[in-house]
C-alpha cells in the first residue's frame, strides 16, 4: 500500500492496526474499479478512545486543507447534515468536532485504493459502545458519511429467540446444534434474515433445516473450508433434505461490522444467511423438478413391487390384479407428463444455472459485483445481491440500479414461477415446518457445493 502523504509518523496502536487493516482491504479491492461496491471483507476494527481523536483531527484536517478530498460530507443522529468539502458559509473550520466513531470511519474511507467501497461499520468507543456509521466512498472521490445512534449491546432488549421457536414460526427446518452451538446473535441473525422475507421467498425455505458446525467440510469454489462462512447444500431426494450451514467466521467479525441503514442495522451474520437463503430460493424449481421425478419413481417402484410380490406367490389374480395394471398405467403416465418439464428444467441449470440466475445476469449486466465475493460468478453475484437488497436495497440501489428495481417489482420470483411451471402454487403456500415427506427412492442425489 502506498501511504497517503500526510499520514503522521507518530500512530498510536489501534491507528497502526488500522492502517495494516486498511492494506488488507486495499489488496481486495485492487485497482481499477468501475462499479461502486459493497464490502465484504474481514474486519476487526479497534476500541477506540478520546485520546486517538488528535491524531485522526490531525490527518483529516491536513488532507482537507491540501484539497485532497474532492467531497466530504456527513449526516449526523437526528437528522444533522454537514457539508465539509466542498467548503460553503456553513462549513466549520475544523472537524475535531466531529464524534470519534465519524472521524474514524472518515478516516478509514479515505483511503485512495476504497474508490467505489460502501462499508457498514460498527465503531466501538470505550463511551458509548457500537456506534453504526455507513461510510461510502463514491468513485469519484467524494466521501459520505452517515451515523447512527450508539447502543451498548448488538442483541435485543428481550434477548435472542430460541431455534424451536424460530422454526415454528417461519415454517423452516429444525435449527440444530452439529459440534458447535448457536450464539444468541446468530439467533437473532436468523429470525431478522427470515423476518425480511416476502411470503414467496419463505415458501423456498419450508421445511429447510439450518445446521451450526465448526467448520465447513471442503472447500467452495474460491475459499477454503476455514474460510466459508455459510453454506447451502441442495440435496433433492427426500431422505436427505436440502439444508443450510453457518461455521464459525472471524471473532468479533459480528461487532466490527452490520448490513443496512445506520437506523436499522442488522447483525453482519444475517447477510450471510440471506445469502444462503437466497441460494436457496434460485435452486428452488430444480429441487421441485427432482422432487416430483422422485416422487413418481418411487411410487412406480412400490407398486412393481407388489405386483411382483403377488406373482411370486402365485396370487396375482382378479379385482387386486386390474387395480394394480390402472394404478400402474396411471403413475407411468403421469410420469411421462412430467419428462418434458423434468427435461426443460434440468437443460436450463445444467446450462445457465436455472431461470432466476438466467434472467439475474440479464438484468445485472457483464459488471461483476456487488461485492468482492459477489464477482466469482453469477450464483455468488445473485447471492449477495439479494441479501443486500432484502437487508440494505439503498447500497444495492447504488450498486446496480436496475437490479434492485428488478427485486423490487418481483422479477426474481416471477422468473421462479415461470421456472416451477405446474408446481409455481407451491410459492403461494405458506412454509410448514411439518415432516418430512416419507423416503422414497432417489433417482439422483443432486448435490450442489
Ligand atoms: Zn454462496
């Protein structure tokens, strides 16, 4: 990392990590960006207290009277905007009266390699606790700042909701312990990210279980097991339910960084859940298409069986004999129905990762995003986007306008219906958490990641 010219010599500890931090992000993001974009990187940032505000007043009022910063700008608790740059009758001469959480995420943002970034960062002060700020630093230059009010603990009031309770009321799967246990925020993760829902998207999500382990098994496409974070598994046979994992992820990642506006935060956890509920939803018609292939064989099967039963004992005769022929001739034509749709809907994800995917990078365009994670491929891009837009849809909006407005119009669940073709009622049941359908026999184990 290049330091920027007017960084002072003397740092004290917590600046220093900052800066290390900083050349983590830096090597991220790179150069070049043309998309503004939304973090998604690891961070740990530090208690701070009043005595680093000198150093940071220091810096920021340097960089200002050197005009490097081309817009600087800050909406305070309360509804108090302040322009700093570009300087007007109203811009005071300083900013040491700026609240430390605001100076440091200013700090922070500054930076000449985060052109583009939008991060949501918890600011931590010995005073007042977790202090939300939004900092967006536009590609332009121009920097934006918004804080929220400080809270002292990043759970709620009446404490976290427990997992029996969470799956009774949203229709999801069990919430199981594997060999780690679920933190009270990673409880309240969960019920904010499934509270975000619209009905449709949490019929995808019936009867889904939610799994914490330690650590993922393998690696997923980029990142290695120690580094995924959650995981969606899309099993379609019925004795081996799709399910949805949360590993253990950096500590204090929950306490240094959330998603939304700084008046409504959500806990950093509950993206990554969205993002794996939104796997979910985009895999939703091929779990169905193989559910029903499932389905018919295994219903075909039972009755060959008898069928064969009788003949060995030599009772395969009379009204038993004529019903078991219809029932049989029934379920091969039903079967043969379904093998066009069945057809259709394995061709569209063998070839563009099925119709919600399709139509996303229509709409989405050849810009990869919205996050540094979000730019391996379509699945992850499509992941991350909607849960931006169902957690924060104005960092979204800044990202890919178009997207968003196609989120909100319902583009992703119209592409969904079309997908599910004679099965799109299922969108409008509302989730059960009820058993499981009995096992039957699984034509395919189609396991994704
Ligand atoms: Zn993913």
């Amino acid at each position: 990392m290049t330091a920027p010219t007017h960084t002072p010599s003397l740092l004290c500890p917590s600046l220093r990590r900052l800066l290390s931090m900083l050349a983590l992000t830096a090597t991220l993001a790179g150069c070049g960006v043309t998309r503004p974009y939304y973090s998604g990187f690891y961070l740990d940032a530090p208690t701070l207290q009043e005595s680093d505000r000198s150093e940071m007043v220091v810096y920021l009022d340097a960089m200002i009277r050197a005009e490097k910063i081309k817009g600087l700008s800050f909406s305070l608790p309360g509804g108090k905007s302040q322009s700093i740059v570009p300087h007007d009758e109203t811009s005071p001469p300083t900013i040491d009266w700026l609240p430390l959480p605001v100076l440091f995420a200013t700090r922070f943002i500054l930076n000449p390699k985060l052109k583009g970034l939008e991060v949501d960062l918890y600011v931590q002060t010995e005073a007042d606790g977790y202090t939300p700020v939004t900092a967006i630093q536009e590609l332009d230059g121009r920097v934006r700042i918004q804080m929220g009010a400080a809270r002292k603990t990043l759970l709620p009031e009446g404490g976290a909701p427990t997992p029996a309770a969470l799956s009774a009321r949203f229709g999801i799967g069990a919430v199981t312990a594997d060999d780690r246990q679920w933190q009270p925020i990673e409880l309240y993760a969960l019920e904010q990210a499934l509270g975000l829902l619209a009905p449709a998207e949490l019929a995808t999500l019936s009867s889904l279980p939610f799994v914490r382990k330690q650590r993922a098994e393998r690696a997923t496409k980029s990142l290695p097991p120690d580094k995924v974070w959650g995981l969606y598994e899309g099993n379609a046979g019925d004795d081996q339910p799709r399910r949805i994992f949360l590993y253990d992820t950096k500590e204090k990642h929950e306490n240094s960084l959330f998603i939304g506006d700084p008046g409504q935060a959500y806990p950093i956890v509950t993206m990554c859940l969205l993002h794996e509920m939104g796997h979910a939803l985009a895999d939703f018609a091929r779990i169905q298409a193989y559910r029903t292939r499932n389905q018919q064989i295994s219903q075909h099967n039972e009755l060959v069986e008898r069928w064969n039963a009788l003949l060995a004992a030599d009772r395969l005769q009379g009204a038993e004999r004529d019903e078991l022929k219809q029932k049989l001739a029934q379920i091969r034509a039903e079967s043969d129905g379904y093998e066009p749709q069945f057809m259709q809907t394995k061709r569209d994800y063998d070839r563009s990762h099925g119709p919600v995917h399709a139509t996303y990078r229509r709409v989405r365009g050849p810009d990869r995003g919205p996050t540094e994670y979000g730019r391996t491929d379509i699945e992850e891009s499509f992941a991350e986007s909607f849960a931006l837009y169902k957690a924060d849809p104005a960092a979204l909006r800044r990202i890919y306008p178009e997207v968003h407005d196609w989120f909100a119009a319902g583009g992703h669940l119209q592409a969904l219906r079309e997908g599910l073709g004679a099965h799109a009622g299922l969108l409008d049941k509302p989730a059960t958490s009820l058993a499981q359908r009995g096992s039957g026999a699984v034509i395919e184990d189609a396991q994704r990641k």
